[in-house]
C-alpha cells in the first residue's frame, strides 16, 4: 500500500467564502518523487483534535504561503501593515509540528513550512529580512516570470554532520530564493544546516528526528533539479521507514 503524506492547507478567501488550498506544485513534487498519496488536511481549530490528522497519515509536508506566521506566536508585535496572515493555519501547523515530532513522524518544511517548524519550536523570524541591515534581500523580483523567480539565485554553504550534508556530496549548491522572512533566534532544539552567504538560516534539522526545513522552494521543477529531487527522495525515505515501522 502506498504511504500517505498530510499536506496543512491553508484557509483563503474566494469571491465570499472560506476555502482550505493547498499549492499544486507541492502535491505534485510528493507524487512524482515520493510516490505517496497526497491527503490535505484542512485548518480546522475546534471541531476536530489535530493529533486525529496524524493517525492518517505517514508524513507531513508543511507548504510555502502568501501568508506569514503570526508574530505573535514567538513573542513580537506585527510590523507590516498589509502583512498577509492565516490564524487559523497557524493554529493548526504549530500543533502539529509539535504532535509529529513527538511520534517521530517525518516532517519536510518548505519556506512558511521552515519558518512554523522555528517557530513551534521555540525559535523566532525576522519580519523582514531586507530591512534587519544584515542581510541580504531574499525577496522574487515579481516583474519577473514564474521560471526567472524560481530559478537558482544564491548559493548555501552546507555544514557538516547534517541530513543535507548526508545526502549530497558538495558543501556549497545552487538555490532559489523567494522569501520576505527567515529565521531571526533558531530554537534550541534545532540545527542549522545551510547557511546563505549574508550568514541566513537556509536549512534546519532536529538531530534524532525525521525533520528537516528548508527555506528555498525544492518543489519548482523537482524532476530537473538533483539536489532538490535528493531532498524529496530523502523525505520518501523518511515516509516510507515509518509507515513500515508503525503499519508494519
């Protein structure tokens, strides 16, 4: 039987009514690679206990968003006026990052999904990153095409004894780059495994977990890209041995 991958959606509104989505490059990445069966898990906060998602489910794979992290929810005030949020997604993935590490669940991050794994965690974000005087701006050109915004445009140093450093041979590699926050106090429990040139958290890991986040997008034309496809094959891996384990 095929494992199954939970995808937390995010709540949108369309015309005049709530819709839970989630981006149809993610779903496609897990089908190709994985080979999983997507299930999308809806951002539900009152009616259902979110430990009952986990019981369906062999992995989580936490998507990129418009919308950012409450700021709230690591201690600080909001600083953009028209910054985009999903409470109710929030509500939903920072229990359940903190649910599947507890069950030793397999958790994949992608941007907003890196920045909730920091935050449920224990860490914190800058709100904007082009704004600290630290750092470089890690933002798309919006002018651009979807394949000129998607495409490689700085490179992470990889740091040693990491999954990222298990699973590709070369301490520096070629990434996209399409984010307005990244994470400022990186939790205690976690590991830095790639790093930007202006010194960024581009990756994290929590040693003795199936988990790793990473900020770029590996989704965007996964089949053509060995390091991004090494990242989806590592997660199906990760699937795959717990399915096993817990089904078995």
């Amino acid at each position: 039987m095929l494992s199954r991958v939970g995808f937390p959606a995010c709540r949108k509104m369309i015309g005049n009514h709530a819709y839970h989505c989630v981006g149809e490059k993610y779903i496609a990445a897990v089908t190709a690679v994985v080979g999983a069966v997507p299930m999308l898990l809806p951002a539900v906060t009152a009616s259902v206990p979110h430990d009952a998602f986990l019981d369906s489910v062999d992995g989580l794979l936490f998507t990129g968003s418009y919308s950012n992290v409450e700021p709230h929810h690591y201690g600080a005030e909001q600083e953009l006026e028209n910054g985009l949020i999903d409470p109710e997604r929030d509500a939903l993935t920072l229990e359940l990052i903190q649910l599947a590490v507890a069950r030793g669940m397999p958790v994949l991050g992608i941007c907003r999904g890196f920045q909730e794994i920091n935050v449920a965690l224990g860490g914190s974000l800058y709100q904007q990153v082009h704004a600290t005087g630290e750092h470089a701006d890690h933002r798309e050109d919006n002018s651009q095409s979807l394949a000129e915004q998607y495409d490689v445009s700085h490179p992470i140093t990889i740091q040693p004894g990491g999954v990222l450093a298990e699973i590709w041979p070369e301490a520096e590699v070629m990434v996209n780059s399409l984010h307005g926050q990244g994470a400022d106090r990186l939790a205690p429990v976690l590991k830095a495994e790639a790093l930007a040139p202006d010194g960024l958290v581009e990756a994290i890991s929590l040693p003795g977990k199936p988990l790793l986040g990473v900020q770029w997008h590996p989704e965007w034309q996964v089949q053509n890209n060995p390091f991004y496809r090494q990242i989806f094959l590592w997660f199906k891996q990760q699937v795959e041995l717990y399915r096993a384990t817990n089904n078995g």
